[in-house]
C-alpha cells in the first residue's frame, strides 16, 4: 500500500518534539488532523470531538483547509459577491482602507474543508504543509514528507520514532508550557499538585509510544492489504 513517512515538528520548540509517522497515501486533512492530534497530547482528534479550530497553510496553492465554518462561509460570501467588495474599497475612510484591503486580501485565499480533500497532491509536490492548532495558543507544526513507501501493510498509521514529551491543551503557548513543565516534573514545587490534577484532568502524559500506537490503531481509514488476501482466500 503506498503511505507516506512524515516528521511532525513543532516549530520554535526547543529541544525540538517532533514525530516520525508512516501514514497510508489518500488521507483527507481531517484525518493528518487527527493524525497530529495523536501523536502529541492535544484532545481534538478521533475519537474525540473538537475542541479548539485548526488550519493547515497551503500557501503554494493560495489555500487554506480549516474546520472553521465561519472563515469557509467567508469565502464562500466573497466568491458570489466580488462587486459588493469592489464597491467597499471605494468607499471605505481612508483611516480604514489599509485593513480593509488586507480582509480581502486574507478573502481570496480558497478556504477548504478537511473532510473534502485529501493530502496526497500538495504533499508530494511541495513536501512541506504548516498547521496552526488553537489560535488562541497559536500552536504552529510543520509536516515534511521524508518518504514514500509501497510496501505498507496496515491501514492505520504507525509511530516509527520521536522526541520529547507535547504540551497539553490550553497551557498557554510554549512559554506557558515550559513553566508547566518545570513545576509538573518537580514534587517539590509549592505548585506541583495544583499542575499535576489539572495535566490529568487533560489526559496528559510524557512521551509514551506504545501509548501513542494504540491509539493510532484506532484511526483506520483503507482496508489492509492483509485484509485483502484474506478476503481472496475465502472466495
């Protein structure tokens, strides 16, 4: 089965967490949404449901893919009602006109949803797709495509390899999580147990592969060449 081999990096951080994830070719955004959500400590991604908006920045083909409804219908009002924006420019104060032109300039990008296009075209041409998790936080994660591969035998993707442990949820960008993390990893700190009942209240968890793996399994999306023998040797 042809899959692609990706490394997960999340920007700025250092030392630097990142994966390494073998993934079946033919996912949809939604699923290397889930896919990232996975293999970091973040709560949106199947099995769960959403918890904080995300994009990924196609910028080589002047596109966005989002979960976010209200920037879509954004788009979607600009595509039919060019004239009407046209007009707005001309009559917009001149104290305003610069941020007017950049909202429409922000309005031409094609806004996508992740469930309706799938990953394989951009990946293996451009290599490199950005992702923006929780625009509040502000996360930003880079996936570059190491490999493409012929001979994988699963339809769920594998953690192959990684470093250090992922922020949780709502912690406050990187700086609030190296603060989190310094106090969570200290018993003796006046604030340790206040950090470390609210991590769990998130599910936190250092880095932990088996961990990560089994819950991997849970994103099948192809049937598995193996599946397919056994299907043949039972005709």
């Amino acid at each position: 089965m042809k899959s692609y081999i990706i490394r997960i990096e999340f920007e700025e951080s250092n030392p630097l967490i990142w994966r390494r994830v073998i993934m079946p070719a033919g996912a949809t955004y939604r699923r290397l949404h889930d896919v990232i959500q996975n293999v970091t400590n973040f709560q949106s991604g199947y099995p769960g449901g959403g918890y904080h908006l995300y994009e990924f920045d196609l910028p080589k083909e002047n596109r966005i893919v989002t979960d976010n409804e209200e920037a879509y219908m954004e788009h979607q009002h600009y595509k039919v009602n060019k004239k009407y924006y046209e007009e707005r420019l001309k009559s917009m104060p001149a104290n305003m006109l610069q941020f007017e032109k950049k909202h429409q300039e922000r309005l031409k990008i094609e806004v996508r949803k992740p469930s309706g296009l799938k990953i394989d075209d951009y990946l293996e041409k451009y290599k490199k797709i950005r992702y923006n998790y929780d625009f509040g936080d502000e996360w930003w994660l880079t996936i570059r495509l190491e490999e493409i591969v012929n001979d994988y035998y699963f339809g769920f993707p594998t953690l192959l390899d990684g470093s250090e442990t992922a922020p949780p949820e709502d912690v406050g960008g990187l700086h609030g999580f190296y603060e989190f993390i310094e106090i969570y990893r200290n018993p003796k700190h006046p604030e340790y147990q206040d950090s470390k009942d609210w991590a769990d209240s998130l599910y936190f968890r250092e880095y932990d592969p088996e961990w990560i793996n089994a819950r991997l399994k849970g994103l099948d999306y192809k049937k598995t060449e193996w599946d397919k023998i056994k299907r043949e040797n039972t005709k």
